[in-house]
C-alpha cells in the first residue's frame, strides 16, 4: 500500500509535538506504514509525506525536471521502487495435455 500526500503536519518528524504530527503517527501506527520522504521544504518543514507497507528498497531524490511548476513548499521529487527478480511471484504451470498418461499409469501400478 502507498499513501502520499500533504498532511499539513509541519511538526511531524521534529522535536516537537502538536495534534497533527500526533493524528499523522497514529495513522502511521496503526496501518503498519513506514515514511519515506525526508525533503523539506523551503522552511526546513516535511509537508508531503510518502507512506508504504512494502519492504523494498526505494530512492527519492529532488526532481530536477518537475513537470510542473515547483513551489517553494512542497519540493518536486522522484521516486524509485527496487524490486529484485527474487521477488516475483513463481509462474510455473502444468501442461496436462502433454501427459503420458498410459506411462503414468504403469509408473503408479508398479509402485508398492
């Protein structure tokens, strides 16, 4: 799962504490979520959050070629998934229609 957006939550990730940054952890909690997004913004606060359940390994950087007009409040970025070949789901599949069945049948009748 991904969750991404402006929480408005300019205490969240700091020293500080205050109602939203609260609200936001225990959205974050409850879920299971982990952030993602450490770029702050002009004034040094985290606006836009990135959230996810996954365990890959992700790269955001600034984007250099924003596809719309940057504002000095919530920065362009780039984000990249790794996802490793391991991964994939095992799409193995049984062709039965190419069975020597009369071979099978005489492999299992002579079995003890």
């Amino acid at each position: 799962m991904f969750v991404f957006g402006d929480f408005n939550a300019p205490l969240f990730n700091s020293s500080s504490v205050d109602r939203k940054s609260t609200t936001v952890y225990q959205f974050m909690e409850g879920l299971s979520l982990r952030q993602l997004n450490n770029f702050t913004n002009a004034n040094g606060r985290l606006l836009d959050l990135i959230f996810t359940t996954l365990s890959y390994d992700f790269t955001i950087i600034k984007d250099s070629a924003p596809l719309v007009p940057e504002d000095s409040y919530h920065p362009a970025l780039f984000i990249s998934m790794h996802v490793h070949d391991a991964d994939r789901t095992n799409n193995l599949r049984y062709y039965f229609k190419k069975a020597d069945l009369s071979a099978l049948y005489t492999d299992i009748s002579e079995t003890n």
